[in-house]
C-alpha cells in the first residue's frame, strides 16, 4: 500500500476522512443555528430564553448520548453505530425543515444530536483500533478538527441564511453525511464481534444523569425570573444520589470512582467545562446582538464572526509547536488571560459601534479559543495512564456539553425576553469571571507526572 510521509496508508487516510467529515457535525450543527436564532424568533414568535431551549436541549442530548452512544460501539461494533449515528442526522436533517411547530423543531434536533454524538466515540474507536503507526497524530488532527468547526458554524450559517432561510442550515448536512458515509463503508473494516445486549447498558445511571443534567438545566433557566429553591435543591439532591449509585457499579455509566481517584484531572474537566461556558455564551450571544442590536443582516454576522474561526485556526498551529516545546501550561495561561482581556473589551462595543471596533475585539476572543481548545485537549493526557484515555477522552467529551448547556442558561438569564448593550456587557463581565476561574485553575496545575501517556 502506499503511504503518505507521515506513514500513513491509503486505507488509513480513508478512514481519518470518513471520521473527521462525521465528527464535525456535532460541533458545527452546534453553532450553525446561533446566527438563525433572530429569524426563529420572528418566525414561531418566541423570546430569546423560549428560543435557548432550541440550544439547550440539543446539548443535553449530546452529553447523555456520548457516553450512551459510546457504550453501544463497544457492545453492538462501531461500524455499526457509526452507520446508525449518521442514518439518524440524516433523518432530523430531512424532517427539521418541514417542522410545523417550534416542539417539532427542538424533537427533531435531538434526534439529530443523538446521531451526531454516535459519531465521536465510535469514531475513535476505530482509529484507536485501525491505526497504530501515528495514532496519537491522527487523534490530535481529529481533535482539533472538531474543536475548530464549532467555532465556523456561525459564519457558514449567516452565508446560508443569506441566500436562503434557516432550513438551509439542516440541508448543508448531506454533503458531510454522503462524503462519511460512502468513506465509512468502504474504509471501515466489518465489525467482528457478535452485536451485546441492550441490557449491558447502566440503564438507571442514565436516567438518574439524564434527571440531574435536565434539573440543573431548569435551575440556571430559572435564574432570569428569579432561582427557584426548590428546583435547587432537587438537582442538588440528584446529584447526590447519581453521585453514590454510580460509585457502587461495576460498569457505571459515568464512572465517578476514576473522577474521585484523579483530582487533578476532575479539575481539568472543571476548567473544561468553565471554558465552553465562556465560549459558546459568546458563540451564541453575539450573533443574536449583532442582528437585533447592530442591525446586521445574517451574511455580515457569519463575516464578522468569522474574526473569532479564523483566529482560532490560524494560532492553532503555532500553539501545538509551543506545546510540543513548553508543555500545555503555559498555553493556557496564555488562552485564560486573553478569554478576560477579549470579554473586557466587549465593554467598548456600544449601539451602532462600527466594525472596526467590533471585529478585533472577536479576533482577541479568536486567539483565546485556539489557546484554549488546544491546551485543555494536551492537558488532559499529562495526567492520564494510557490504559485510561478511553474513559478520561468520553468524560472530557461530557464535560464539553455540560459547559455548553450551563452556557445557554447564562445567556437565557442574561438576555431574556430582549437583547441590548447593557445585557452584552454584562455578558461580558460573566465571562471575564469565568476567565479568572480559569487563570486560577490553570496556575494551580501541577507538572505532568512521569509515566503517563504522552505520545
């Protein structure tokens, strides 16, 4: 076979392709609708917190779906699920455009995300099992391949809606779906193993996660009316009980034991989820202000956003050779001090400010994400045994939705039924809080201890 010069074969490079083009669904179909948020609003006649439920649930159903979806390439093959994970977005993308209720809209999502988080676990795992010369290379690609679309979705978005309506934002899905798809049957060797059991599945720790995930969700949600007691502590004392059911099992569905025994990684996945918070209260918040505040149509917000992709993947190179020399540390230093300096000069942007002042503040809050998304990734494994990347990579995973979610009941707080300056600034003193959390954590990281994988 031949090989390209990082020694990978032909097969190899199909496979990365077929994986990389299904991987990126999740986190662009993440961002994609933030730009079409305005239009959803007028057209099924909602306020931005009716509206977050749109973002909310599709991050809930990401988070329990990883690790379920995860669960099943290990019982039924990933092949398999792989198949099934892009068989399902195909379905949401066909049906979404045709929803005749805003319900329909948000059910047909969540189909979607549970399609789209088959992909990541099942994905990996194939490349974990297929690929044994430069694996650690081809996860970091893959890795970064995922965190980066995130950050394309609200301008590939505004460039649809501009020539189209939000509709389109499902439709471009079949381009990535038919290129994964026809590479996965091809490149994918057939799944050996005889399909498990549904039975093998921790059934009642999903439910209890699922029931402590959606209850914190209504807390945050509630914070803009005034927090409700009772639903706090609800979801504090689901936390508990998830917390002691899963420390007794076996085969737990979030394994809470490896979470106990690994303080410093537990505080990375606390960071983790601090910076997907920040980010993604300004992934979507600022497309939203852009539209109703700035007045910018749809294909302007994609361009103007596009300040905070195009930063984050020009550094991104320069942070993994930084990386490679200096360790993940002080890349994150770097990341948290520029999430506070990014969100601080928020507080210059005014009613009617021009682009010219709007645009470098998002190219700050750009060169922060690429710090960010590449430190937190390399980090992780300083503190990881090889025989743990597996659990430690779906946990961080999970950590990302909870970030994500947490995010989407900070901008319903903040924005409720209105969008205006005073609320984005203080969007932005929220975020540049957070940022400081993250400093905190970052400077009270240790050296990696000897021994650990590091490929």
């Amino acid at each position: 076979m031949t090989t390209d010069r990082r020694g990978l074969t032909r097969s190899e490079l199909l496979l990365i392709t077929a994986v990389a083009l299904g991987t990126l669904l999740n986190p662009l179909n993440t961002t994609m609708i933030s730009v079409a948020l305005a239009r959803l609003q007028d057209e099924f006649r909602l306020t931005f917190g009716e509206v977050s439920w749109l973002i909310s649930t599709y991050y809930l159903a990401s988070a329990i779906g990883q690790p379920i979806m995860g669960k099943w390439s290990d019982l039924f093959g990933r092949k398999r699920v792989f198949l099934l994970g892009l068989t399902l977005v195909t379905l949401a993308s066909c049906l979404a455009p045709l929803s005749p209720s805003f319900g329909w809209l948000i059910g047909f999502r969540i189909i979607q995300a549970f399609g789209s988080s088959a992909l990541f676990p099942s994905g990996m795992g194939m490349i974990r099992s297929q690929i044994t010369a430069g694996q650690a290379k081809a996860l970091g690609v893959l890795s970064i391949f995922s965190g980066t679309s995130a950050a394309f979705g609200p301008s590939l978005g505004g460039l649809l809606l501009h020539y189209g309506d939000w509709q389109l934002i499902f439709l471009c899905n079949f381009p990535f779906i038919a290129g994964s798809f026809l590479l996965a049957w091809k490149a994918f060797p057939r799944d050996t193993q005889k399909p498990g059991r549904l039975s093998g599945m921790d059934w009642p720790g999903v439910a209890l996660f699922s029931a402590t995930i959606f209850l914190w969700l209504l807390f945050f949600l509630s914070i803009a009316e005034g927090a409700n007691a009772w639903t706090l502590a609800a979801a504090a004392g689901m936390s508990i009980w998830f917390y002691r059911y899963e420390l007794g099992r076996r085969a737990p569905f979030i394994d809470v034991a490896f979470l106990r025994n690994n303080v410093n990684v537990t505080l990375i996945y606390a960071q983790f989820i601090l910076t997907n918070i920040a980010f993604y209260s300004i992934m979507f918040g600022i497309p939203s202000y852009l539209q109703q505040v700035q007045h910018m149509d749809p294909q302007q917000t994609g361009l103007v956003m596009l300040s905070i992709a195009g930063f984050s993947v020009l550094v991104t190179p320069l942070v993994s050779r930084w990386i490679d020399r200096k360790g993940s540390k002080p890349s994150l230093v770097v990341g948290t001090l520029s999430t506070i300096a990014g969100s601080l000069l928020l507080l210059f942007i005014r009613d009617a400010a021009p682009v010219t002042v709007i645009f470098p503040v998002l190219c700050v809050l750009g060169f922060a994400n690429g710090f960010n998304n590449l430190g937190m990734q390399t980090v992780l494994y300083d503190f990881v045994k090889k025989e743990e990347t597996g659990i430690a990579s779906g946990l961080f995973m999970t950590s990302r939705f909870i970030g994500t979610i947490l995010s989407s009941s900070l901008l319903a707080a903040l924005f409720g039924k209105a969008i205006s300056t005073p609320q984005l600034h203080s969007m932005a003193w929220a975020c540049a809080a957070l940022g400081v959390f993250m400093l905190l954590l970052t400077l009270r990281l240790p050296a990696a201890r000897p021994g650990l994988a590091k490929e």
